[in-house]
C-alpha cells in the first residue's frame, strides 16, 4: 500500500444545510436591494401622503368653519350680524375655487388656505358669543341739518 497515494477529499453533497444557508444569503441581498431601491420610493410616497393629508384638514376645517359660520347667536347685534354675512360670503366664493382648484394647488398655497381659516376661526369665535363682540362700531349718521337745508333750497326755488 505504500505505493498507493490515498486521496482524501471531501465529498461535497448537496444537503438541505447548504441549501438553507445560500438561500438566506440570496434573501439577504434582495432584502438589502429592496431597502435600497425601496427607501427612495417610500419617501416619495409619504411626502405625497403629506399632501393628501394637508389637503385633507384644509377641506374638513373649511367645513366645520362653514358650519360655524351659520350657528346663530342668542343676541343678534346687527353688525356682527352684518359682518359673519360677510365672512360667509367670502367663504361661498372660496367654495368654488376651492371645489375646482384643490386637486392642483401648490401644498403652500394650500397651507395659506389653512391659516386663513384659522383666522377665519378665530373671528368667528368672537362673534359667536353670547353677546357678540364685533369688529367694527355701528355709526349712525345725523342727517337733520342736510335735510333741512335741502328742504330749504327747494321751498326757496318753489317760491320762484
């Protein structure tokens, strides 16, 4: 036996062990791959979802300051009367642009929308008290002397 060589070497069989770990090495670099390509696209979607949603409470706060708008106050002081008509006014017109436009307003167009509601809001708090605060002052004009003075003019030309 001397002059036979013994060759040893190992006999690499294909076992469910080396199967299983060429496996998870593969799903290993398509996970990694996914993160990769997947985190790009991930970020483009939630800056997108952050529209939607900045879309979304600008609709649902025009509402609710919609409704607000049409509460009515126990006492009715004709100025904050006059001036929620105003504010409902310039929401009616704010409806329909909103209605045709939202879809494609710039997100910081849509966000000065936002603001202008909560200001909008806060106006309306006011003046939907109890006893109304208003924002401007009722002013009552005094037109007895005008009156008589054009009175005057006109008996006088009469007479002529």
């Amino acid at each position: 036996m001397a002059k036979e060589k013994i060759i040893q070497s190992a006999n690499f069989k294909r076992d469910y062990i080396t199967t299983m770990a060429v496996g998870i090495f593969i799903l290993m670099v398509a996970c990694e791959l996914f993160v990769a390509i997947g985190t790009p696209i991930a970020i483009s979607h939630s800056t997108l979802y952050a529209e939607h949603g900045t879309r979304q409470k600008m609709v649902s706060s025009f509402d609710s300051l919609r409704s607000q708008c049409n509460q009515k106050t126990k006492v009715q002081n004709p100025v904050a009367v006059m001036e929620k008509g105003l504010i409902r006014w310039d929401l009616d017109l704010l409806s329909s642009h909103l209605r045709e436009y939202n879809r494609s307003m710039p997100v910081e167009d849509v966000e000065n929308v936002i603001q202008d509601i909560q200001q909008y809001n806060t106006i309306l708090l006011r003046l939907n008290k109890n006893e109304p605060v208003p924002y401007c002052q009722a002013q009552t004009l005094k037109l007895d002397k005008i009156v008589n003075r054009i009175e005057n003019q006109l008996n006088s030309r009469k007479e002529l």
